[in-house]
C-alpha cells in the first residue's frame, strides 16, 4: 500500500514539473512572439517643425524618404542620420513606395495623379485618372512582387484644390490596381468607404487595407492576376499608414502606432507625444530602425525585429 501510495507521489510530482514546463516553454514563446521593441529603446525625436509629415518609403540601402505635404516636400532621412530635402515641387506627394527599380512612386495629389520619380528626380506619371475621370485623392500604395500597384483613393478636402467635392461618376472611395507595365487602373475594391492605409505581405499573399468609414481593417487574399477574394475582418481599428516587420506584425498609425500579429491579435501600442501619427516605415542599415512621422515631427525606434518592405 505505502508502494502504490509512493508511486502515486512520484507520478503527481511528474506531472506538476511536465505541465510546469510546458507552461513555462509556451509563456517564453509568447513573450518572444510580442517582444518586437528593443530593449530600453523609446521613441526618439528626430526634428520637428514641419507642417504635415506623411509617406514614409526605404531604399534598399535603408535611406528613409517622407513628405511635408502641406510645404511640397520629399525629405531624406540617411542611414547615417543626416537629414536634408530630397525634392521641392513633390505635386503635393503623399504616400509613397519604392519600386524595383528605385524608382520613388508617390501618390501626388495636387491633380490626383499617381507619379514615378527616378533617382534624379525626372517625373513621370502613371496614372491621371480613372476611365476620363479625375481620382478622389491618391492616398496611400504597395507594390506587389510582380511591380503591380495598389492605391488607395479617399477624399479628403485639400485647401489647394479649386473642386470641392468628387467626381460622383466614381462612384465613392475605392482602392484600385495598376498591372505592371499597364496604364489604366482597375478596381481592386468597390466596396470601401474611405480606404486609407495599405500594405501587402512580401510572398504577395495578403493585402491589408484600413477603412476610415467603419473604423476597420480588412485583409485579402491577392489572386494570380492580382485580382483581391477572401475579403476579411482583420482588425477593428483603422490605420492612416501601414508596414509590415518580418515576423509578419503589422503596424497602424493613428494615436500612436499599434502592433498586430498575423491573427489580428493586438500586441503592442506605442505611445507618440503627438495628435496624430500619420504614417511608418522600417529603415536603416539593418532594417531595424522604425521610422515614424507624427504631425508636425518625426520619430525613431529602435526594433528587435527588421521590416520587409
């Protein structure tokens, strides 16, 4: 009896140190799944005094490119941290994105046209309206791997335009696609109501796309032909811009920058001291510098995850 009582023990001792580490080993993934800020690292306040900072776009080498819309600007922000203007006269450039081949694509909304501005700043433009007629207001894009082009076309009332409403033969706010190599836009989306932020993922599986009408995000399934299905639910949040780091996290802007993982699970909220936080990018030499642009400033933070725009 005090055998089989013993036995008993020892199996109940097993399982307690068995469910122990299992717990513990799952605790630790989960703590390295969120751990995506590096340690002691804050956000740090690269210069202010700008009017309205937007667009953040990588090169390859990790130079950051961003907008002052309101002053017609592209800054550079270098991988050595030297700051300086990179173009004037930007067509009012907003969101933007680095294609293959260097080219910055820039959603220039002064006439709602969507440009390509090669390394010695010649523009050349894309898209200047959709079927006879004039866009919304090119917000925001991503690139696909096969060049493709999807844009966000919202309409937010610019103090520099003569027109005061939208083409109502467009029918609302959409989120289109250029084919690569193609000149006329198609329909990726109809069904948005203010569609703002946009990132893909880098295999060219998933879109993600915020609506600031529901307050919502969406991700998609991108077919062959780049054609989007599977519209779902991703978050009930929605993002002035977007990126993606390599874990597959996605950051949104709006108060602050907020973190989700691949299953729409909220991870992390980073704090800016600003009213608004308009737009982010990974940059630098190892692509594990978050930039970040808030109003009238920007901001750095340092990541233990890389980005993979």
């Amino acid at each position: 009896m005090r055998t089989l009582f013993a036995q008993g023990i020892r199996i109940a001792i097993l399982f307690v140190l068995v469910f122990s580490f299992v717990r513990s080993a799952s605790g630790q993934q989960n703590t390295s799944d969120t751990n995506i800020i590096a340690p002691g690292a804050q956000p740090v306040l690269v210069d202010s005094g700008f009017a309205f900072t937007e667009g953040p776009a990588v090169d390859k080498a990790g130079n950051i490119f961003f907008t002052d819309q309101p002053n017609n600007k592209i800054w550079e922000y270098d991988i050595d941290g030297k700051l300086s203007v990179f173009m004037e006269n930007t067509g009012r450039s907003n969101g933007m994105y680095f294609d293959a081949n260097g080219n910055l694509i820039s959603c220039a909304d002064e006439h709602d046209q969507l440009w390509s501005i090669d390394p010695k700043k010649n523009v050349t433009v894309l898209v200047k309206d959709y079927q006879g007629h004039l866009l919304n207001g090119p917000n925001d894009l991503w690139i696909d791997p096969h060049g493709g082009i999807y844009l966000t076309d919202p309409y937010f009332q610019r103090d520099y335009w003569t027109r005061k409403s939208p083409d109502p033969a467009l029918g609302g706010e959409k989120v289109y696609y250029l084919a690569h190599n193609k000149k006329e836009l198609v329909l990726a989306d109809s069904a948005t109501k203010k569609p703002n932020g946009i990132i893909g993922t880098p295999d060219g599986k998933y879109l993600y796309v915020a609506d600031m009408g529901p307050w919502k995000t969406y991700r998609y399934d991108i077919n062959k032909d780049g054609t989007l299905s599977n519209k779902q639910l991703f978050a009930n949040e929605a993002s002035d811009g977007m990126t993606i780091d390599e874990r597959g996290n996605i950051y949104f802007t709006n108060n602050g920058v907020s973190v989700y993982d691949p299953q729409g699970k909220k991870i992390a909220h980073i704090a800016i001291p600003e009213k608004w936080t308009g737009n982010i990018c990974f940059g630098g030499r190892d692509k594990k510098m978050l930039f970040i642009t808030a109003s009238k400033s920007i901001y750095t933070l340092r990541m233990s995850v890389k980005g993979v725009e």
